[in-house]
C-alpha cells in the first residue's frame, strides 16, 4: 500500500511523510543534510547521496499530495555545533527548490543549533512547534507534552526482523499510540538504519523524552520497497515473536 488512513484527515505514506487532508500539509523529519560531511571530519567518507534521495523523495510527495505547507520536524541538519560548507548548499538547495511549491516550516530538532544562521540567510526562521485546532508537532528530543494529535520525529523508529543465522534487516516504520494519538515518523536520511522499536518504545529509558509517561500500546508500520506499507501489528506482540 501506498498510504494507511490511521485517523480522520491523518495518512501515513510510504514516502516517509505524514499527509494532514485538512490542512493539506505533509510532516516529515530527521533529513540529516549534509551528513556525509559531518562523517568525513571522523575519517568516514561516503559518496554524497544524502540530498539526490532527499530530493527525489520529496519532489514524490509534492507530485502525490501537492501540499500548501511542508513541515520538516527537526533535524533537517546533521552537525550539531557549527554549519558545514556541505550543510549551506544542501540547506540552501533544499529551500531554493521547493519555497515556491509550499510554505516551508521548520521545527527545530537537536541537531539544528546552528539552522538559524542559514534559515535568516533566506529570510526564514525555525520555530520550537506547530499546533493549530487538530494537530501539535515537535521533533521529540525534549518532553514537551502531548495533546490533541502529536507528531513526533527523533526516533526513527524500525522494525528489526532477524533470521535463524542470525542476520538483522531493519525497516524504517511509523509507529501509532492509539491511546494517546502521538504519531512517530521514520527518517527520511538515507544513512538513517533506524532504531528497533521493540526495544526502544518497550524500555523504560526512552530516546524520546515524552514517550516514558505514555502507555506501551503502539502500533507499527514499515515502508518497504517492494510491497509499500506493512501493518506489522502491536510492537509488544512483536517483542514476543522475536522472543
């Protein structure tokens, strides 16, 4: 499948986004931009292909959802403590190509510190959430609360599937809290491997602050190539199997 309803108005799409219907907004998050770079400064150097599958994604979503607002929930950059020559060019590529399709928000992550001297430089800013009459969204690496709809980012939830050898293929999922309606989105970075979410959510030393006063009733869906989303059921029920 190509998109799962999972609320009114609320689609979650194998292109990594989130699509609101009614207020023709897509959420995505953790881009990670100029990542690539930030690895090189450790003596890892990989090809650049972090913004080609950026974009070609995201020039996706626009063709399937033509959105008024894309909202990139944090982490739209990779380097915490300054801003790589990398990071400006594939920060100011990303704005220059797709300011005229949609309003562009931005919604600061714990690696964009610095996103704000970029941003300024084409006369935009970040802001800490968005919250309008139905949805509250922030990237999640601080507790800011939960109500009405909550999105959140900084997981990069995965759905880890082991053979009898012992061999792990990780899928990158979206995960859905009935009981408290908090959303969590996959990263859209091409380098992300993502965290297992049947150890993650089911921890009591969440990565995302939030999640440690919310009940374990989560529900995961992966993105796959060959066959879309998967609806993989409860994460506990998923604990269990791999047990």
């Amino acid at each position: 499948m190509k998109e799962i309803q999972i609320l009114k108005n609320v689609f979650i799409s194998d292109l990594y986004c989130v699509y609101l219907k009614d207020i023709s907004a897509v959420v995505v998050s953790d881009l990670h931009l100029g990542f690539e770079d930030e690895m090189n400064l450790h003596g890892l150097f990989l090809p650049k292909l972090q913004r080609e599958h950026i974009e070609r994604t995201m020039d996706a979503i626009i063709d399937r959802y033509s959105p008024n607002k894309i909202i990139i929930n944090g982490d739209f950059k990779q380097e915490f403590s300054r801003n790589l020559p990398q990071e400006w060019d594939d920060v100011n590529h990303f704005i220059e190509r797709y300011k005229d399709q949609a309003k562009l928000i931005f919604i600061k992550g714990n690696h964009d510190n610095y996103l704000t001297n970029i941003l300024k430089h084409n006369n935009m800013e970040i802001i800490d959430f968005y919250e309008d009459d139905n949805y509250y969204i922030y990237h999640g690496d601080r507790d800011m609360s939960t109500r009405k709809i909550t999105i959140l980012g900084h997981e990069h939830p995965a759905v880890v599937l082991r053979d009898e050898v012992g061999g792990i293929f990780k899928i990158p999922a979206f995960v859905f809290n009935f009981d408290y309606r908090i959303l969590i989105t996959p990263a859209m970075s091409f380098f992300s491997s993502g965290t297992d979410v049947s150890e993650s959510l089911l921890s009591e030393e969440h990565f995302t602050p939030v999640l440690k006063s919310v009940s374990k009733r989560f529900r995961a869906y992966g993105i796959t190539e060959e066959f879309g989303l998967l609806d993989f059921g409860y994460v506990e029920d998923l604990e269990q199997k791999i047990k």
